[in-house]
C-alpha cells in the first residue's frame, strides 16, 4: 500500500504509530491499532500519494479508527487527485473531493493543486505553494537567471516563484489548430542570450507541452531546467532528458517510468510543518 502513517505525541514528536495497514484474502483494505491504549491527545498522520483507488479505501480506514480513538487526524495528499478533472462531465474534482470529505479528516494538506477549483471544494484543506520549496530545492546557490512560464495556465504559478527569487520571467504559449484542437505549434517572448532558464509547471505528464516549448526557444539542453511539482512521467517523458539539463520534481506521485537525470524533492518537511 502507498499509504504511510505515523503518530505524534502531543508535543509533535514522532512515536511508535499507533495504526499499521494491511489487506484481508478478499483484498478489502484494513487497519490495525497497535495497542488499546488511550489515544490521548495524538496526532495521527498518513501520507497519500498518487491516486489508486485502493489506497483512498485505505486512507478512510484508517480516519475511521483514528476518529473512534478520538485521536486528530492529518492526511497529508501532495498530489490532490482529481485537481485536472475541474469541469465537464464528471465533475472529477468533485467526485474526488466528496470522497475525501466523507472521511471527516481534521486537516488534509495538499502541495500545489493544479486548479482552485478543487481548493473551494477539499473541506479542512491546507495548500503548500511551490514557490519556497523551487527556491530551497533548485534556485538557491544556482546560476539561473530566468524563469519560464510553458503557456498561459503556468503563468500564476511561475510568477510567484520569479518574484520570490527575484528573477525576471519570461511567457511562452500553445497554440491549437482551431480546427482540430491539437497542438500545432508554440511561441516564446525573446529570451537573453546567456544564462540559465527554468521552465516552471505543476504537471508532466508525457512532456509534451515541454519538448515543444524547449524545441521552440533553440536552446541547448545545459541552458534549460524544468521543474514540476508533480511528476507523472508517462509516454515520452524520458524523451525530456534530451532538452532539459536538469528536471526536478517533488515524491507527490510515484513516477510511471524513469527519466534520466530526474531529481526528487522529498515534501514531507514542507508539509509537516503547516500541521495544526
């Protein structure tokens, strides 16, 4: 199971966790208390990351017993499922948003979701935004010395993490064939002739929006970063390697294959820190 937990004591120090999770034959999630001693005044912690249905059954065990223990619970989701699936038919974000709702969680913290939309929608939500965890994990100390934002809906995002790092930013766009729908092409404001850029995104997914955007700056691979908050790495994704000389992400998801030279931020101190 990709659901971990642990248990602080009241003063917020680790201690031996209370709960550990397990699967009967049939296959039904399950969680087992380690002891029946009084919860007192723990605080119970699990980590979900990635989407799999099972381990959101798990994850609702586990708020169960924690709740009849009359200990608080803390979910720790960094990548919120469901954030990309904001409107239409389903409702996505809903859909996942009710499910987590329905496990009456005390705080669920969550690391840049790709949409507000689902923000309004996660009851007892904490939001951690990327900006101080690029600055800590790739910025400080490096020579970059500009910030890209791939199209339109990074703009927000890449903006925060240029002005925390005091970097200039500069904004690229898609474009679709209006007939079609498809990408056919994308675009760049001028660029400076020397130093270091980073591509700032929340996802990739197969890169394609960034092999598009490398391609169309004429840029050398050693001039390129990219960093996401969430690395799903499907399809050509390994592909990226080729444009980007260094590419960063955080263990939100677990990557579907490997890209080579991918870094991995752990969040667990950058979520941590905003339990109440």
């Amino acid at each position: 199971m990709a659901v971990e937990l642990s248990t602080w004591d009241a003063q917020g120090t680790p201690t031996t966790p209370t709960f550990s999770t397990m699967r009967f034959p049939a296959g039904e999630a399950h969680v087992k208390v380690r002891d029946d001693a009084d919860a007192g005044a723990t605080t119970e912690i699990a980590t979900l990351r990635g989407t799999s249905g099972d381990d959101l059954v798990a994850l609702g065990m586990w708020a169960d017993a924690v709740r009849q223990r009359g200990a608080r619970s803390v979910a720790l989701v960094p990548y919120l499922p469901g954030a990309r699936q904001d409107r239409g038919l389903p409702f996505g974000a809903k859909v996942y948003a009710d499910v987590l709702n329905g496990f009456q969680i005390d705080q669920v913290i969550a690391f840049d979701p790709h949409s507000p939309v689902i923000v309004d929608l996660v009851e007892r939500l904490t939001v951690v935004p990327s900006e101080q965890v690029v600055h800590d994990a790739v910025l400080a100390g490096s020579d970059y010395s500009g910030i890209i934002a791939p199209d339109a809906g990074a703009v927000g995002r890449a903006s925060l993490v240029a002005e925390a790092a005091g970097l200039p930013l500069f904004r690229a766009e898609k474009h679709r064939n209006p007939d079609t729908g498809r990408l056919d092409g994308f675009s760049c404001e001028p660029l400076p002739e020397t130093g270091r850029l980073l591509v700032v995104d929340d996802i990739c997914d197969g890169g394609g929006t960034f092999t598009g955007l490398a391609g169309s700056t004429g840029l050398p691979a050693e001039r390129l970063g990219l960093w996401v908050s969430h690395g799903v790495f499907s399809g050509r994704a390994p592909q990226l390697a080729e444009h980007f000389g260094e590419i960063v992400t955080t263990d939100s998801y677990p990557a579907q294959q490997d890209v080579p030279g991918l870094r991995t931020v752990p969040l667990s101190p950058y979520l941590t820190k905003e339990i109440r």
